[in-house]
C-alpha cells in the first residue's frame, strides 16, 4: 500500500488486482497527491477481509472484468463514490446497485471504437486474401515442395457492402 503523512487526508482509490497497464509502463503513472492507492493485490488478506478492514476509507475503486463490482462488494464500502473502469463494457459491474447507493460509474465508452473498426478491416482483408496462411507457407519454405500458394479472393467490396457490416455494430465497421 502506499503510504504517507497526508493518506488519511486524500481520497482513497482501491486497486483490487494489478493493472495491467503497469507492464508497460510501471507503478509510477499512478502516483499522484491528489489521492491514494489501496493495492489489494499486494495484501496477505484475502479481498473481502481487505475491503471489511479498509471500508471507512475507500471512495473509488478502479477496477477491472477480473474483480467484478458486486452487491456484496458495494454493501461493503459505505464511503465509496466512483467506481471506474478503462473497459468499454460494464457488465461486471452491478449497475442496478451502484445506482441504488448514489455511486456513480465511469468507463472508456467508445474510446476504443475507432482501432477495433481498423482492426476488423484488417483482420478481414488478411483473412479473405489469406495473408497469415501465406506468409506461414512461405517462412516454412513451402513453395519449393509444394509450388505456388493459391490466390484468395478480391472481393472484398461485396463482402463489406453485405447487410451483415451494415447493422448498428457494423456501421463503424463499415
């Protein structure tokens, strides 16, 4: 946990688990004297017991589809306001409950809709013009046994003019 002379003056932000964003670029984008981390992760004491013991002091958790906000969870933390996630999705966290505590719940939204839409291009053009399974053939040194490796299809235009891409989901897409 990270302590200090003014932790019990800053709002406490409850880390259950370790974010995962720390692998690239460490502990230290989470310093700040604005609030102070509670690192579950780094407990000996299991979650619940953690949370019993911290309650009165957390007011936000940071949190991830891993460690869901439950009803449980919520009851548990009479002081907490927030409840953040940099996930799009929010079906881990019980929204119905935060709503009855006054918690308000924050998320990326549609932050990540733009790369996912490039990403299906790209995952559609490597899969219809077999991009992957070529440049598989050709590191395994296939060609001289086997001969050339078969042309996939062009069509990509008709594929995405389809009314599959053309439904809410697919319009970014499309």
């Amino acid at each position: 946990m990270t302590s200090g002379d003014s932790s019990d003056q800053l709002p406490q932000v409850l880390l259950p688990r370790k974010p995962a964003i720390t692998t690239l670029f460490g502990e230290e984008i989470f310093m700040s004297d604005k609030f102070d981390l509670l690192k579950a992760y780094e407990s000996a004491l299991p979650l619940h017991q953690f949370l019993t013991t911290h309650a009165h002091k957390i007011q936000a958790i940071w949190s991830n589809p891993a460690t869901p906000i439950t009803a449980d969870i919520l009851r548990l933390l009479p002081h907490l306001k927030l409840v953040i996630t940099t996930t799009a999705g929010l079906d881990f966290v019980d929204l119905a409950e935060c709503r009855c505590c006054g918690v308000a719940v924050a998320n990326a939204g549609t932050v990540y809709s733009e790369d996912v839409a490039d990403m299906a291009v790209g995952l559609l053009i490597d899969v219809l013009r077999n991009i992957s399974a070529a440049n598989r053939y050709v590191k395994q040194r296939l060609w001289p046994p086997k001969g050339e490796f078969p042309l996939a299809s062009k069509d990509v235009i008709n594929f995405l003019i389809s009314p599959t891409c053309l439904n809410s989901k697919g319009h970014s897409f499309a």
